[in-house]
C-alpha cells in the first residue's frame, strides 16, 4: 500500500489504498465532521432513523438541488466493507465540497400554487392563443419551466383530489363532484399535511371541493387557514356567501380578487417562516359572472382564433371565459408582484394549472373533447412552474407528467419526507426539471370516468390510457398523439402490440379500483368540527319540496308548503352532546308563522318561523349568459337558531318537517349548522 504525504482520507478511499486498522480513524474522522457539519448548519436537520443508518438532509447554498446523506457513524463497523467505503467516500467528498461553502442554512422554498378551474390548455396566450392576453401567467413559462403535456382529470373534485395525494382519485373515495361524492376519505394524507408536518405554514383560498364537514373540511386536512367555499359550482360571484376556517362569511367583491387579497395577506403574515399556499380558483367556471371591466376588454374584440367545430362557440359564453381568464392573469401578477415586493421570489416555486379542460367550445389547439371528457382535451392543461436560481428559464417538458405527480415533486424540492402510508400514482419531477442527467422511463397515465352511460343504457367506468406517444380512448381505438394530436385517426390494427399492452393496462387499473367504486355510502358527519354545515346539496327533499337548481352545489330547497313533507339528511354524529342549531333560511312576511320540528333518533326540537327575510334571487344580473339553465342563483339567506338539541352518538335520518303551515309555503332553506 503506498501512502501519500497529504492525502486526504476521502482520496486514499477513492484509490482503494485504505487500510483496515485506519478504517477506525476515519470513523473518527467522520464522526468529527459530522459535528462539524451540524454546527455549520451544512447538516441541519436530522430527518430520519433507518435501517442503514441516518437520513440527513444536507443544506448547501451552492449545490443546485439538495441532497440526502444516509450514514450510520456509530454503527459503520458492520457494514460491509464495500458498503462502508462507499459511505465514507461519499460523505467525506460531500463534507469537504462543502466545508469551503459559506455556512448559512438555505430557508426552505415556500410553495404557491394557482390551480383555475376549467380554464383549457387553449386559454393561455403563451400557448398562442391570440384571442386573449396572459402576461403574468406566462412570464412563469418565461422564467421557468412549460409542460408540454400534463394531464389531470375531466372534471373538478378529481383532479383536486389527485393534486392533494398524489394518487388517481377512484382510489381517493371522490366519486363525483356534488352531494358529497366529492369527498376525500379521511384516511388519505395530503400535500398540505405533508408539509404541515415538516413545519410549513399552510393555506388554501378557494374552491375546496373535497369535503364541506369535518374531518373532510380543509382545516382538517392540514390547512391551518382556510377562505373559501368547500363546495364545487358556486351561484354568485359578487359579495357571495364563503366561510373562513368554518365560519360563515360575506366574501368582499369579485370572488377571485377576494381570494387573491387573502392569499396575499397569507403571504404577508408569513412571509418569515416557510409557507405553503393553495389558490383553488373556481373561475372561469360558470356561472359566467366577470366585472365589467374585464368583460369590457374583449367584448368586441376580433377572435382570431376557434374550436376545431366553430359552430359550436357559444359568443358570449366564450367571451365571458376569455376576461375571466385575463382576471386571474391580473390576480396572478398581484401574487407575483407580492412576492417581489417581499423579496420571496428567489425562494418561491409557483405553479399554474387547471383543473380540466375548457367548459366551453372555444380554440384548444385542436384537440379532441373539452371539459367532462376523457379525450386528450379534456384533460390536458397548461402547467407552468417556476423557481428561481433551481428550474432554467425557458425550460420546455416533453415528457408527459399529471397532478399526481406534485406532491411527490414538492415534497422532493421542499426537502420534506413523504408521510403517507399508500402508495403514490406519481412521480417526482424533479430530475425533468433541474436538468439531472438521467434515463426517464415511459409511462401509462389514467384518465377515468366513473358510470358514464356507453354501450347502449349499460352504465360502466370508462379509462383512459395515456403515455409518451399514443393514447388508448375508452373505447379501445389507438392515436398516435405525435403525428394526429386531434385523435382522427384510429392506428390500433397498425400498431396491436401497443393496443394490448395499453388495454390490458387499463383493465388493471379498474381491477384495482375493484371495491372503491361501488356507491357512495358515506354519512355526512356531525360534530368532529365545532361547527357542522348541513347545506341543501347535502341534503334530501321529500314530498313536493324541490331543489332550487339543477346543479346542486349551491341549490337551496324550496316549495315546502305541505306537512307531509320534509327534509332529511343521512348524517353520523361522532359525540353525543347538546348542539345548537341554526338554519340559514328565507321567508317573506305573508308566509311567516309555521312551526318546524328537527328530529333525529327520536329526539324533536321545534321552533318557529317569525322573522321575515325577503331577498330577491341574485346572481342573473351579473350572468353573461343567464339563460342557459344550469346555474344555482343564491339569495341572502338570514340564520335563525332554532334551539338546541342533544343528539345521540350514531348514524341516523336528521330531518325537519313543519307541524304547523299557516302561509303559503314554510321557508326556503339553504343550510343548517350545527354547533357543539
Ligand atoms: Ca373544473
């Protein structure tokens, strides 16, 4: 063995020139630096005990992506020897790389994520859409990276879901997007416990659509402040009806500037500790409410630019999406200009998504399907992601990623462990996007859709089938997505390997869906949170009580003008206790005066109807296209407490019915809350 005056142990280790009887004075070595390296702050963090030793994160200013170290310094003598070396080596290049660094602990990126809500892969002008304007949501693409191809579901509540867990969401317990099939099962771990647990600061602003009860509310899903609405497919987008952290609120103006500002305050507050910021967008959803300012800009501007059938663009619905989608262009440039203005930029990542594809026929690049699809558009939309100094400006993504995929990304980026205990559908990204050098392996993703009526009246899921280069569509033909990205072509018979390989993948995915599918039989749950809400969507009419709307997610109930009929909601209530009650309702004066009775498991509380509350309907008045039938216009429903009732621990049929109707009707009901 030939030793050379001034070689470091890590260099004798490289030429394999160590000897046994110094592997005992490395470990001292190793030892030594490690104590060094923590009080430099190089090694801040013990992250966790495995197996094989320590899992450290090591903090390095000028390393580009953080690393993991596992090493086990007291326990090194009995690995094997190759392992052991390796270790060592690793560690002490690592250690000397860095002790010549400057030792000031990076703070942890903060995360702000935009997701809009039926905003297409069209609707962005960096996606050469000349028919609207998107400074601010491009210059992400600008000084960061574009995806050219990432998917999420058909619909809102999915692909929330899939976003939150990094898992496809039939397997999540969301069925749907009303009536509570929306929600995520409580056993489910999401990004923002996940980063929660690692000590982020965490907020969401806006539509929740996961869960309106605790334990699905976002406060218990590792939210620490909450604005919003829980629901999907709100009715009024001015001064409506929100809640913040489980109260009911009266937002302040157009509802996406509201959730902008609170975001912003969000930031404000802590902008000193790392934090974590959800900005759910429900615009621009219908009902197609936009300022006037806004709609102002495009209302006669000259479009350029159509759907692959133009026939089918409805002018002022198009229109009205076009200037929702310029407002959040500008809300955007608020955050961002936040950010700058509190020096966090450098250390922010920022995400634009969607949530589906375009709710309208307007231009979407050509392809196929829009929202409620599973054809390629109506679940590819626009990702861009930004990180200063980490991700290279101008960076483009071929390779095809989803939702699914963000928590692991983050979770990665942030520097964070995962805490779930399922398996995650995604995969981090990060290698994509800090340009690692390595082989990226193709991939099938998922697009389902639950009980869509197919073959004749025969109701059965539906799935999709993506990867590099082809899609398999739910009926089994094959398109190659390079060469015909408007699925025209059919080149299942030319390529059958391809077919079968990608059929026989998706009959495993609803194999494994097996169980999760079935109908929704969850309760909706009373009293983990202080405050329940019962809303109407929730909620079952019985007799000639009717819904408000067709879309039920901000329906009240009326016409309840008959004692034989009633209201009932299938309700769990997890602890016995005395919980006031509270029905948020409308009535004019000529009807006052009916007695109601609620009652669970025998036990009846009665009350009467005595305050007038006489709203007009609203909501029309600000539709750009009020008239076509599928929106729930609200009112401005007033709470009345009816008393207080015990309720006993268990499932059972919450109801109200009127024991007394002097009037024409008993009330209009929007929502019961019941507080412990
Ligand atoms: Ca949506």
């Amino acid at each position: 063995m030939e030793l050379v005056e001034g070689q470091t142990p890590a260099e004798r280790l490289k030429r394999g020139s160590l000897a046994h009887e110094e592997t005992l004075e490395t470990c001292q070595h190793i030892a030594e630096a490690l104590e060094a390296a923590y009080a430099q702050g190089i090694i801040h963090r013990e992250l966790s005990q495995t197996p094989g030793g320590f899992l450290f994160e090591v903090n390095a200013r000028r390393v580009q992506e953080r690393k993991f170290m596992r090493i086990s310094p007291h326990h090194t003598m009995s690995m094997p020897g190759a392992t052991r070396r390796f270790t060592f080596l690793a560690l002490l290049l690592f250690l000397s790389q860095l002790s010549t660094l400057p030792a000031v602990a990076t703070p942890r990126p903060n995360v702000v994520i935009f997701l809009a809500d039926d905003q297409g892969w069209g609707d962005l002008s960096v996606h050469g859409n000349k028919n609207l304007s998107t400074p601010n949501i491009d210059s992400l693409a600008r000084d960061g990276a574009l995806f050219d191809r990432f998917f999420v579901c058909r619909v809102c509540a999915p692909t929330r879901a899939e976003f939150l867990t990094g898992r496809y969401y039939p397997r999540t317990g969301v069925r749907g997007v009303s009536t509570g099939q929306e929600r995520l099962n409580v056993d489910e771990i999401t990004i923002a416990q996940t980063f929660k647990k690692a000590g982020y600061r965490t907020g969401a602003f806006g539509k929740w659509h996961n869960g309106s009860q605790g334990p699905y509310h976002p406060n218990a899903r590792g939210f620490d402040e909450y604005y919003g609405f829980t629901s999907g497919h709100w009715g009024n987008y001015f001064d409506p009806m929100l809640e913040h952290n489980g109260k009911i609120v009266r937002g302040k103006g157009y509802i996406t500037d509201d959730l902008t500002e609170r975001a912003m305050t969000f930031i404000d507050e802590n902008k000193d500790e790392p934090f974590f910021c959800y900005l759910p967008y429900n615009t621009p959803h219908s009902p197609m409410q936009v300022p006037d300012e806004f709609f102002d800009r495009v209302a006669h501007r000259p479009l350029e630019m159509h759907n692959r059938d133009p026939q089918r663009e409805n002018m002022p619905h198009l229109r009205a999406a076009l200037a929702m989608c310029e407002n959040i262009d500008w809300n955007v440039g608020r955050v961002l200009k936040k950010l700058d203005d509190l020096e966090l930029t450098d250390n922010t990542i920022v995400i634009y998504f969607s949530d589906n594809g375009p709710n309208g026929w307007r231009w979407n690049g050509g392809m196929k399907g829009r929202k409620g699809s599973i054809d390629e558009g109506g679940v590819r939309v626009p990702f861009l992601i930004r990180w200063p100094g980490k991700i290279k400006p101008g960076l483009r993504v071929e390779q095809i990623a989803g939702a699914v995929d963000l928590l692991p990304t983050l979770a990665e980026f942030a520097g964070i462990p995962l805490i779930g205990k399922k398996p995650i559908d995604g995969r981090s990204l990060q290698p994509l996007l800090l340009g690692q050098a390595r082989e990226w392996e193709d991939r099938n993703m998922f697009h389902f859709a639950g009980g869509r009526t197919t073959r004749g009246n025969k109701k059965e899921p539906l799935v999709s089938v993506r990867n590099q280069r082809f899609r398999l569509d739910a009926f089994g033909n094959l398109f190659d997505m390079v060469t015909d990205p408007g699925q025209d072509r059919n080149v299942a018979a030319r390529h059958p390997r391809v077919a079968k390989s990608m059929s026989a993948a998706a009959r495993q995915f609803l194999a494994e869906l097996e169980g999760s599918l079935g109908p929704d039989d969850r309760p909706f749950p009373i009293g983990f949170s202080k405050s329940t809400p019962l809303p109407a969507r929730d909620g079952k009419a019985h007799g000639d009580v009717e819904r408000s709307g067709r879309a039920p997610n901000c329906s009240f109930f009326r016409n309840w003008t008959r004692k034989d009929d009633k209201i009932t909601w299938d309700v769990e209530v997890t602890e016995t206790a005395a919980y006031q009650v509270v029905i948020y309702y409308a009535c004019p004066q000529a009807d006052l005066g009916s007695t109601i009775e609620l009652s669970f498991k025998g036990v009846t509380l009665e009350g009467k109807v005595t305050q007038a509350n006489d709203p007009p309907l609203r909501g029309a008045e600000n539709d750009r296209t009020p008239d076509r039938g599928g929106e729930s216009y609200v009112k401005t429903f007033k709470p009345m407490t009816l008393g207080t009732i015990r309720l006993e621990a268990g499932r059972g049929e919450l109801a109200i019915r009127a024991t007394d109707i002097p009037g024409s009707q008993v009330m209009e009901v929007r929502l019961l809350m019941l507080n412990r």
